[in-house]
C-alpha cells in the first residue's frame, strides 16, 4: 500500500463521489478516507486547541477548523451510507454517527469487516424450463 495509491484513493473521494449517495464502496476506500479524516480532523483541533488563546490566529484557525469540518463531513457521511449499502443496510444507519462511542465503534466495523453479501443488485432469475410436447 503505497503513499501515492492512498493519495490518490483520497482525493478520489472528493473528485468523483463527494456528495454521491447510491452505489456501495470497497472497505479499503472507506478505511483511507476515514483514518485520513479523523487524522486531519484531529491535528487541526489539537492545533486550534493550543492556539486558541491567541486573538487573531486562533479566530482564524477556528473558523478553518469548523469550514475544513463540514467540507470533510459531507463525503464522509457519503461513504459511511453507501458502505452501509454494500452490507444491504439502509442509509438511515448512518444517524449513528451522531451518538457518541457508537459512531466510533460503527466506522471501526465498517472499516474492518467484510461485506458478505453480494453487491449485485440485479438477481439471477430462473430459467423455466419449456415443457415438452410428446
């Protein structure tokens, strides 16, 4: 798994499906995008957190903070509800990610476990077999 494969997953999401809602994705895209997200996530609030007491600089990378949050949230509930799909789950799932320790425990299954279920929407339909005159 190489720096330029993740880089390139990444910006993908953004690129492609940034408010894609239908379809199912791979857990490996999903797990990209989550652990890149939170690990943003976490340096610019760790950031704002020790900055905040200066006036100005911390007003700004406040507000960069909350705008870089909705901007990434955005494709972020995107994937969580089209992998929900991809374990043929209703996209409503993804309301546990509003619930705190439940949503982390929700992005860490979908990130880990395979979906089992086959992606293919479309069923095979029986073949009726003609009866035969005699």
């Amino acid at each position: 798994m190489g720096l330029k494969k993740i880089q390139n997953t990444y910006f993908n999401v953004f690129q492609k499906d940034y408010f894609n809602f239908s379809g199912t994705v791979s857990n490996y895209v999903y797990a990209v995008f989550a652990i890149v997200s939170i690990i943003i996530w976490i340096a610019l609030g760790t950031l704002t957190g020790i900055l905040r007491n200066i006036s100005v600089l911390g007003w700004i990378l406040s507000t960069l903070t909350i705008v870089v949050f909705i901007f990434l949230a955005i494709p972020f509930v995107a994937l969580t509800v089209r992998r929900l799909h991809a374990f043929r789950l209703s996209g409503l799932w993804a309301l546990l990610l509003l619930i705190p320790l439940v949503n982390l425990v929700m992005v860490i299954y979908l990130i880990v476990v395979n979906n089992t279920v086959s992606t293919s929407k479309k069923r095979k339909k029986p073949v009726k077999k003609s009866a035969k005159k005699s």
